[in-house]
C-alpha cells in the first residue's frame, strides 16, 4: 500500500482550514445576524411600550379632565336643583298669597254697594247695652269711583222706647267723659261720630244711655250734611244677667 504524497495532504489541510474558516465565518455571520434580529425586534418592541405608556397617559389626563368636568356639572346641576326648589316653594307660596289676596278682593267688592259712584251702605250695625253705657259697632262701605273725593259725614244715633210710658225716638250722644276702658278723643273738640273715608269704615264706641228710657231699638244714620245717605236699624243686644251666687 502507498501512502498518499506530501503534496497531496498538504493540499487537503489547506483546503479543511479553508472550509473550516468559510464555515466559521458563516457562523459568525449568523449569529451576528440573529443578534441583530433579536435586539432590532427589542428595541421595536421597547418603542412601541413607550408609545403605548405615553398613550395610556394622554387617555389617563383625559379621563381626570372629563371627571373634574362631569364633577363640576354635577354640583351646578345640583345648586340649580336647590334654587330650582327654593324657587318653586316660592312660586308656590306666592300663588297662595295671590289667591288669598283675590278672595279678601272679592269679599271687600262684595261688600261695595251698587248703585251710583259714591253711595254709601251700612254692611253692619250691632249695639249692646253695658251697665249706663251702650256700646257700638258699625261696618260702612262706599261706591267710590277712583280718585274719588273722601266722604265726609256724621253717623246719627236713634233710640226707639218707652218713657214714662210713651214711645219716644231720643238722638243718643257720646259721654261726656270716656267710659271705661275707652280712649279719650284724639283731640280737644273732636267729635267721635264723624265719618272720613273712601270704601271701608270700621266704627265703635260708646253712647250715653238716657234715664228712664227703656231702649227697644237703635237706628242709625249716616249723615252728610243734613242729608241721611245710608240708615239701618238693630235691636238692643241686652247684657247678660250676673249669675254670682245663683
């Protein structure tokens, strides 16, 4: 057997290096290449976390402004729900007051008498005996017509009775000094019957009872002037007896 020539291995060695380096070379372009790959698709992959954080911050700054918005629509919506309410109880108490107001109107324009501008009408007239005293009380109302002058009159106070055994009609006055429990007049002279009003007049007072006369009604007249205006009788509420010691 012969064994192969010098020439011939050395040609076989150079070319094992030669393969041994293209496959060396080879490898390190691959994992050259792969490191590559690996560390290009990381830092793709640390871009697009970034992108994604930076987003989920702009939704998260988003999402605090619509709350403070919505937080802020919610407290205006309720202050105007609570003057919402403040001023529907308001509405509602002045429509209370309204109606009130129109029934005092119709009961007052119920009172006003028909008839002509300026007539003058006796709504009520009560009396009532009190020890040497009679007491009084009147409701008067006129027919004015807007800007209508004041009326300016007297009332007339006249008792029907019995004295000495004949009926008589006697003018019942004012005392002279102020019953019990009454004010003296406003002024030195000033008569306590006289009239000054427009529509509505609320009279009492006292009169003096004359001796001997046994009162069984009392007219009263509205005078202006001389001229009786408005006239209406009542009878004589008696005081009730003292029943001490029955």
């Amino acid at each position: 057997m012969t064994s192969p020539s010098p020439a011939r291995g050395g040609g076989f060695s150079v070319w094992l290096v030669r393969g041994l380096s293209r496959l060396v070379l080879l490898l390190v372009v691959f994992v050259v290449g792969a490191l590559a790959m690996h560390f290009g698709m990381h830092a793709e992959q640390g871009a697009e976390i970034q992108a994604q954080r930076a987003r989920i911050e702009s939704l998260q700054a988003e999402l605090s402004r619509a709350q403070a918005d919505l937080a802020a629509q919610r407290s205006a919506a309720e202050v105007q729900a609570g003057t919402q309410r403040v001023l529907q109880d308001k509405n509602a108490e002045l429509q209370q007051e309204l109606g009130r107001t129109r029934d005092q109107l119709a009961f007052y324009e119920q009172l006003i008498p028909p008839g002509p501008a300026g007539a003058v009408a006796v709504r009520a007239f009560d009396i009532q005996e009190d020890g040497e005293f009679l007491r009084y009380r009147v409701l008067l109302t006129r027919n004015a017509a807007p800007q209508a002058e004041p009326f300016k009159g007297r009332m007339r106070f006249v008792a029907n009775g019995v004295s000495q055994g004949k009926a008589v009609k006697i003018e019942l006055s004012p005392p002279v000094a102020p019953a019990a429990g009454e004010a003296a007049a406003s002024a030195p002279g000033a008569d306590p019957l006289a009239l000054v009003f427009d529509q509505f007049q609320r009279s009492t007072g006292v009169l003096q009872r004359v001796p001997d006369l046994s009162i069984q009604s009392v007219r009263l007249e509205i005078l202006e002037g001389d001229t009786v205006r408005a006239s209406q009788d009542a009878d004589l509420n008696r005081a009730a007896p003292d029943r001490a010691g029955v």
